[in-house]
C-alpha cells in the first residue's frame, strides 16, 4: 500500500512540476488531477479492502485460538474440580468409616462379646466332666479314700454300702448336734451336712449362713457328690463274683441291674450337670483378665464375684452365666453408663447383645425341657412297669400252666 501511495505522489510532483508547461490548457491540468484521484481513491479503497480482510482474518484466528484455548482452560478446570470432588468425597468416606467402626467397636469387655466367646467352651467343659462321674470311669477320683470307694469301686453289698454312707459322714459331715452327742468317729467339720443337704448342690457346701458360691472348691465337689449319691441311690445291686455272673441266674441278675442303672443313671444326671457347671473350667482365667479390662465390669465383677472365682482367678459356667445375666439390668455402673450415652448406634448395640444373651437361654430352656421331657417318660415307664407288670408276669405264669404248646 506504501508503494502505490508513492506512485500517486510521484505522478502529482511530475503534473505540478510541469504546470506551466500546460497553463495553456487548465481543463487539462484539471482532468488529470481528477483522474490521479479517481486513482489514488481506487488504490486506497483497494487497500483498505485487503486491510480490512487481514484484519478480519486475523482477529477471527484470534478468535478462534482465544476459543479453543478457553475450550481446553474450561476442561481442565472441570477436570480439576472433579478430582477435587473426589479426593473429599473420599476423604469424607473414610472419616465416617473411621468414625462408625470407632463407635461401634466392640471393646475387650465380656459385656459384648467375651462372655459369649467363652460359653461354649465353659458349656463343653461342664459336659465332660458330668460324664466323668460315672462310676468306673476313674477320671474323677475324689480325696476322701471312703468316698471314693464308694463312688468308683465296685458296688458291695446292702449293709457294706450303709457303712460306707456312715463313714463317709463322719469323716466330714458331721452337725453340730451329732458332736455334742458324741457320735462314733465325728469330726468337727467346715460343711455340716454337706452330704445331706441340698444346698450342696446349689451354692456350695459350708457353714449355715454362708453366701451362695457358683464356683465350688474342691471339697465343695466332693460334698456335692456325696448329697447325689445319698439322694438318689445311696445303696445300689451289688456287683457279683465273675463265678455268679457265669450262672444263667447270675447273667438274668445283671441284666436286671443294668435296667436299674439305666434309670438310676437319667434320675442322678441333672444334678450332676449342675454341679459340673459349678467348677472351674479352662479359659476362664483368661476371661476374669477380659473382665478386669472394662471398668463397669470390674466393678460389677469384685462386687459379685465367688470367693473360689476371687482367689483363684478362675470360674465355673454357673458363675459365667450369672455374671453375663446380672451385669446390666444388676449392675449400677452399667445403669449409669447407659443413661448418659446418647449415642443411638451403642445404644442399638447393647440392645442386639441383650436379645443375643436371651436367645441363647431360650435354647437353652429348650434343651432342659427336652431333657426333661425323657425324664419324665422314664417315670412314665417307672410307674407302667410298678403298676401293671406284676400282674401281666402273673397272666404269664398263668398262661404257662396250660402246659398249652
């Protein structure tokens, strides 16, 4: 555009350089005049049309470039934003993970889940040594040598078994009353009655007087044993020599004796589970450690506990099962814990292992009503048999008289 700017000059300078060359004629100096600017307008029309299109071109190249650089700005702030979104969203989640698994976790306390952890074990343990009591199993030899004779040895005659309830009496059951009257071979004794009374069984052998135990001491056991052996069969059918048990009367005697035994042995179990249930069992040291852990229990734990659980450090199932039931509904500390927590996903968590524990007596009541159903289909049989069978074994005998054959 310069260029032709300085074409149209150059041609101006030659028409006004040579003026007088042609003042003669100023229609002609007039008409080349016009005609350089007709020209000089064209060339700069022209221009400023090329101009205007590169300026156009140009700014719409900046545009667009301006357009696609605000496209890629705009994803990448998204894209940001999004992984921004993210990362807290995430970050979010596992606080409340955090949180939740904080305030639902179950703490090393047999309040929720150790008392349960350990049933099953104390539960098996209290069926296998019910089961040892049997007579001639020796698994469970007691410290008395005239008990355990009698519990284990074989089986002597009527008046053999009597003397041995009496000597077993004296040794460590003596009363009070008995001392004074001076009976033969009484000593004074720490479990008056211990093999007469029931309370044997259910609390623990002692002195009159004395708090319940659900963990017994040794000779607590040995008491207890004592009580079923007067209570249910103090005085069993003898065992025969082996030349009687080789006679046809001997082997009808054993026979007999075995369905005596049989009864004998379904009347004695109940008492025997219970006061297996009253021993120590493994793991239950480890247990009172667990219990120690958590306050509310400790407290409710010292507050209640047996004296055999306090010194030892172990305890029974019975023990096991009073403690899981009283240590809420019984227990202040628990009482007071609960009322101040308003926390709804605790309160939610105490209620399922409540319903849990409650379950599980049900089962549990289930099972005693099972057994007590066969129970009482052996009275059943018991009774059939002392009723109506001396007089279907006299039909028998009169039906052999027939000499019918």
């Amino acid at each position: 555009m310069k260029k032709i700017v300085l074409q149209m000059a150059m041609v101006l300078g030659m028409l006004f350089a040579t003026s007088s060359a042609y003042a003669v004629c100023d229609g002609c100096v007039v008409g080349a005049v016009n005609a350089a600017s007709s020209a000089l307008t064209g060339a700069i029309g022209t221009a400023s049309t090329n101009i205007s299109t590169s300026i156009v071109t140009a700014i719409n190249n900046l545009s667009a470039n301006l357009s696609n650089v605000g496209v890629k700005v705009s994803d990448t702030v998204a894209q940001t934003g999004k992984a921004q979104r993210q990362a807290n969203i995430d970050l979010q989640t596992s606080r409340d993970k955090e949180r939740i698994s904080r305030e639902t976790e179950l703490p090393v306390d047999p309040c929720a889940t150790s008392g349960s952890n350990y049933a099953s074990v104390a539960q098996g343990a209290a069926s296998k040594v019910a089961s040892s009591y049997a007579r001639g199993s020796g698994a469970r030899s007691v410290s008395s040598a005239v008990l355990n004779k009698a519990l284990n040895d074989a089986i002597p005659s009527i008046q053999a078994t009597k003397r041995q309830t009496q000597a077993i009496h004296a040794e460590r059951y003596c009363d009070a009353i008995e001392l004074r009257l001076g009976y033969d071979g009484c000593k004074s004794s720490q479990m008056p009655n211990g093999d007469a009374n029931i309370e044997s069984v259910m609390a623990g052998a002692g002195l009159p007087g004395k708090m319940p135990d659900l963990t017994f001491t040794k000779d607590q056991e040995e008491a207890a044993r004592a009580f079923v052996r007067n209570a249910t069969d103090p005085s069993p059918p003898e065992h025969i020599s082996k030349a009687e048990a080789a006679t046809e009367q001997g082997k009808l005697y054993i026979g007999m004796q075995k369905a005596y035994q049989a009864n004998m042995s379904a009347a004695e179990r109940p008492a025997l589970d219970a006061i297996a249930a009253r021993l120590p069992f493994d793991g239950s040291k480890k247990l009172i450690e667990q219990i120690n852990m958590a306050e509310e229990a400790k407290k409710y734990w010292l507050a209640t506990a047996s004296k055999v659980a306090l010194s030892t450090g172990t305890m029974s199932l019975a023990e096991l099962q009073e403690f899981e039931a009283g240590r809420r509904y019984r227990n202040p500390y628990w009482v007071v814990s609960m009322a101040a927590t308003a926390d709804p996903v605790k309160l939610q968590r105490e209620q399922v292992m409540m319903q849990a524990f409650a379950n599980d007596v049900a089962y549990q009541q289930l099972r005693s009503t099972e057994t007590l159903n066969i129970r009482m289909g052996l009275v059943l049989a018991a009774l059939t048999r002392t009723e109506m069978r001396p007089q279907v074994d006299a039909q028998l005998q009169r039906a052999h008289s027939t000499n019918a054959r």
